[in-house]
C-alpha cells in the first residue's frame, strides 16, 4: 500500500527556519571537492538550511541538480530551497525560494509554489528590508558584510555593525536574519560579535578541505549558548 507523501505545513518549516543558524550557498566553482560531496559533508557537519545558487546553469541541468540536493537535503531532514528560479523549485519539491532584489516578487513565487513555501529575499538596506517584510518574507538575507567571491566586488558592502541592526528588526518582526557576503572562519567572529546569530556562507565552507569542520565551527560561532 503506497501512502501519501508528507509535506510539511508551513508552520512546521518556519519552525525550523527559528532553529536555523548555518545557510549554505552551494555554488560548484568554489567548492574544493566535487559539489555534491562538499554539500553533504557540510550538511554532517551542521548546516540547517541548503540553497542551490548556480546563475549560469541551464535549466536542465540546473533542476538535475537541485533534485539531487533536495533528496539530500530531505535525507538530513534540512530544508532546501532553490535560487530565484520558482518553476524549478516546484517541479522538484523544494521547501521554498530565495529571490534577489530583480527576481520574481512574493506574491508570484507564492502564487507558484503554495501558501505553505518558504521564500527568503536578499536585502541591503532598511528600504529593502521594510518592502521584504511588508510583502510577507519568510526570512532575509543581509548584506554584503564583506566582499564576496561569488559576486566579485558588489556595490552593496556594509560592515556587520552597520547591518546588525536591519537583522535585528527583522527579527523582531519574526523573520530570521542571516548575514550574507564573504564570511568563513577568519571572520566569522566580527559577523558573531556585530549581534548576528545567523550566517549564510560559501566559500566558508566549500572551499574548505573538510566542510564539516568548517561548519560546525561557523555554526557554533553564532549558535547562542543553551
């Protein structure tokens, strides 16, 4: 007898987001392994949340892909969402989306993918921020707190002082905040000290030679004592 396929409400993937400490970006040019290895390693070694950020994929092989990761991601019972492109990250069942600021809006991924996804938004600035919680973000993204391989020199690059506090109106309003942009181990510290309690990261990780490592030691970094 074949039974029908749990899916999470929304309520119990936001609980989880709470929860979450350490996002990972996973971007095959950095990873110092082959990807999907780096990925997992880095998933035994403590990340909560897994995006598949890829700009210059195909379609075809961009969903190959991200199948992959989602059933990892599911087999470690993390959530898993897809960069910008919300056809795909329904197709395969991903738990959400994350969009930049000239992606698809809120309102269209959740007309795509359901009431219950989880869509995240990238932000830079307190007008950016008041627009993502306004139209209903499950999380956000804050930054650039440092420069960043993946991006090269982006133009938005604030100090994690600066932008501690736009993480913590957001949290205040119930959305987790995860700083973004060039943070591993040599500066994880700064980000941590700043108030930041969430990291997204990269390199950080995947560039590392044991990915585990590398995030159990970014997610102790920020994780608050019990």
């Amino acid at each position: 007898m074949t039974g029908t396929p749990f899916t999470p409400s929304r309520e119990s993937l936001r609980k989880r987001l709470r929860a979450a400490h350490l996002y990972l970006l996973v971007t095959e040019s950095v990873a110092a392994m082959p990807w999907i290895v780096a990925a997992e390693d880095a998933l035994r070694g403590g990340v909560d949340v897994v995006q598949l950020r890829e700009k210059d994929l195909g379609d075809e092989e961009f969903a190959r892909r991200a199948a992959v990761l989602q059933a990892v991601c599911t087999a470690h019972r993390r959530l898993f969402v897809v960069n910008d492109r919300v056809e795909i990250a329904r197709a395969v069942g991903a738990d959400g989306v994350h969009l930049g600021q000239g992606d698809t809006s809120v309102a269209e991924a959740r007309a795509i993918l359901g009431p219950d996804a989880v869509i995240g938004i990238s932000t830079h600035d307190a007008d950016e921020l008041q627009r993502a919680l306004a139209d209903g973000c499950d999380y956000v993204g804050v930054g650039s707190v440092f420069p960043t391989a993946t991006k090269g020199s982006p133009v938005n690059v604030s100090s994690p002082a600066e932008l501690a506090p736009l993480a913590a109106q957001a949290e205040d309003a119930g959305v987790p905040a995860f700083a973004i942009g060039g943070i591993d181990g040599s500066s994880v510290a700064d980000v941590a000290g700043a108030g930041f309690q969430r990291i997204a990261v990269c390199s950080g990780v995947l560039a590392a030679a044991d990915p585990a490592a590398a995030a159990r030691s970014l997610r102790a970094a920020v994780t608050p004592p019990a």
